[in-house]
C-alpha cells in the first residue's frame, strides 16, 4: 500500500475507494487521515507504533486510552501499518451506520466492563466515569450520577448493567458522548 514506502508517496486510487469500503470514511476523509499518518510515522517505515499513535491528543489525552488500545489489541511493541490505522479510527465513524454503532457500544460496553463478566457493575460505571472526570467532580456526585444511571437504565432491576441496557443508555448519551469530529487532522 501506498503507506508503506516514502513519505511523499501518494496513495493510489484503488486504495483509497477499498479503505473506503472497509472503513465508511469519504476518500477525502482517508486523504486527511494518511497525512496524519505520515506524520506521526517518523520512521518512515509505513507504521507506526503506540508512542506515536499517543501523539494524537485527542487519544493521549482520553483517560481510556489504554483500555482503548488494548482493546484493538495494539500492544507497547507492535506497529501499525496505515490499513490498521484506519480500521482503529472506523471504529468510531459510525454515520447513521447500525452495525458501525454497535461495534461502537460494544467497544465501549467491553470498556466499562473492567472483569469481563457480561455486566457492568456500579463500581466499573464509577472507575471509568471517575477516570474520565478526574478531580472536577467529587466522588460523592460521581455516586449520585451512577445511582442515577443505573436507577435509569437497568430495566431487569439487577442492580447493574448488561449490553442491551449499556446500549441503550448509549445512545441517548446518558454515559458518554461518541462524536468522530474529535478524530480530524
């Protein structure tokens, strides 16, 4: 792929119109992600690795960047090439998309799932929500937010939440907010 040689090198047109078939994004949208790309692979190589994918403020910046990368399986030593770096990012160019928006949740849902048991307790829904809201809410309103959200969302009154109810507190944004604007260049 065009990625994996000089810098200056262009992709091909054949390459753009299949990273937009796997991907949903407009070609000129994969044209702005592989000037990123270019950018963040110092090496020239044609990939990059998780330091540099770290230079993206919007991931560095995100209290759940590791469980983010972790995730998508990219480990400290691996590398990317820029078909795996597009794949990453299509995760969250969901666009009206159903079966994109459900890898979404179910990206996020696996998250918040800290113990992998199928549910998401409120002790996880408090972890992430205090990982993502760092010292500008005190841990008493984090309480009262998750009482809420569970009292809200947990429809068989289990006391926590399972995938239907995470998704469906998802998409009225009562856990987080997934806007793919974040992802520009």
């Amino acid at each position: 792929m065009g990625a994996a040689g000089a810098k200056e090198e262009l992709l091909r047109r054949d390459e753009i119109h299949d990273l937009e078939e796997i991907s949903g994004f407009s070609g000129k949208r994969i044209l702005e992600l592989y000037k990123r790309f270019i950018r963040l692979d110092r090496s020239g190589k044609g990939s990059i690795t998780r330091a540099d994918l770290l230079a993206i403020p919007e991931l560095s910046m995100n209290p759940l960047v590791d469980r983010i990368t972790n995730y998508f399986g990219f480990a400290e030593k691996s590398r990317i090439n820029f078909t795996d770096f597009v794949r990453i990012l299509s995760v969250f160019n969901t666009q009206g998309d159903p079966q994109k928006m459900k890898d979404l949740h179910e990206a996020y849902f696996s998250i918040f799932d800290q113990d992998e048991d199928g549910f998401i307790s409120p002790k996880e829904l408090f972890s992430i929500l205090k990982n993502m809201a760092g010292t500008f809410i005190s841990d008493n309103e984090l309480e009262v937010m998750v009482d809420i959200i569970i009292e809200e969302v947990d429809l068989d009154g289990d006391g926590k939440l399972n995938f239907n109810e995470f998704e469906m507190a998802f998409m009225r944004n009562q856990i987080i907010r997934t806007d793919s604007s974040s992802w520009r260049t």
